[in-house]
C-alpha cells in the first residue's frame, strides 16, 4: 500500500531547515504557523506594478513551470527532493482543497535547480482521498519533475492561480529559504489546485532570490 511506502511526517509536513540562520524559532511551532499563515489570492486582486516587473509573467504564465525552466536552464536542471512525507495541510491549504483540517496528505517539498543553484521551493499537498487512478503513481514521483506528470495528462484542469508575497518570519518563507546563498526581505510565489479525473492536489511554487528572472529581461517564450 501507498501508506506504508512514506514516513510519519511532522505536524504540516514542513521540512526541518539544516542552516539555523535561516530558520524562524516559530517555525517549528504548529500553533504559530495557524497565526502566521501565508496569505494567498487571486492573481486579480494584484496590480502588476505591485509584482517585481521580472517576475509578472513567469507567475502567470499558463505551462508548465518545469518546462519553462529547462527552457532557461543552459546546464544540469534537476528536482533536489527536501521531503515527501505523511502530514496535514496547513489550515488554508485543506479550505483550498476542499478536504478537512485533519485529513492526512502526501507532502512534497523539493527545490528546483539550474547547475546546483536553487531557483525554485515548491510544495505539493496531495490528500490521501485523491490518492486513486491515475494520481496514485504521484506517490512515488523520487526525482521526477511533478510539472512533467500533471501537463502530460490530457485530463487535467488548473484552478485559480493565485498569488503571495512571502515575508521574513512566515513559516512558509523559512521552508523555502532553506539552504540557499541568496537573501530576500520577501520573494513571491504562485499555487494552484490541480485536478484530474477530478481529484485535487495542491501546488505552490516560490520564486528564490537566486532565481535569474529578477531582472529586467523577458522569459524568453516573450522575446519571440
């Protein structure tokens, strides 16, 4: 079974942080992270003067992440897997999801990189229910890029994309921050429900200070 393949996860399923500069003393501490949560809306709610002007269009942009970042990577990019383990979605996530505070979830935390440098955090929320199907074979990802799977499905359906800058002293930032050279008061980040054959997953990806679109250049499917 799918259940006795994955460890017991800590409480939201964050990943332990192995550089302590990096890592806010609340956020080990559940309680603190349902005060302190991230505050995600729609992509509508922005103005796009209010969004870093490198970064407007890669956090709208309707492909697929991965595939956008091949196409940018000159060298080795590759899934650097922080964590997959059994949790609970943090209180926002299950309202997202549609799915109770207290079910348990496959919680997936990696880091995408170009030649070792860590361009993206993204963590993925996929709740025991929707582990049917097609979407069982998510469970078993390792270092395979999750984008990959998801936009080779003819069936899947992309929700609302929604936006969050992410400050200093959020658990979420401090996830993301993990092991990284570059520093940032906030960087941004972008999460979808995904759904195929109906049943949802959640995806938030953050864009990290080392990620080369803080520029002023177009991605390059814009410069055409």
């Amino acid at each position: 079974m799918i259940l006795s393949r994955l460890q017991g996860a800590p409480t939201h399923g964050f990943h332990s942080c192995d550089n302590p500069a990096r890592m806010d003393p609340d956020a080990l501490n559940t309680h603190a992270l349902k005060a302190d949560t991230t505050r995600w809306q729609p992509h509508r709610y922005f103005l796009r003067s209010a969004i870093p002007k490198g970064l407007y269009d890669w956090l709208l942009d309707p492909a697929s992440l991965t595939l956008r970042l091949q196409q940018l990577c000159s060298g080795r990019f590759e899934v650097h897997v922080l964590s997959q383990q059994w949790g609970r979605p943090v209180l926002d996530e299950a309202l997202v999801l549609g799915v109770r505070p207290e079910c348990q979830a496959i919680i997936r935390q990696v880091q995408l990189l170009c030649n070792g440098q860590p361009w993206i955090y993204a963590r993925t929320v996929i709740p025991v229910t929707s582990l049917r199907g097609r979407l069982q074979r998510l469970a078993n990802l390792g270092t395979r890029p999750l984008g990959g799977v998801l936009f080779a499905d003819p069936g899947m359906q992309r929700g609302v994309v929604e936006l969050a800058r992410i400050c200093q002293g959020q658990q979420l930032y401090s996830a993301a921050m993990c092991n990284t050279r570059g520093h940032s008061q906030a960087v941004w980040g972008r999460r979808s429900v995904f759904r195929i054959a109906g049943l949802p997953l959640l995806v938030s990806e953050i864009f990290l200070p080392d990620f080369p679109a803080a520029g002023d250049s177009k991605p390059m499917w814009k410069c055409r």
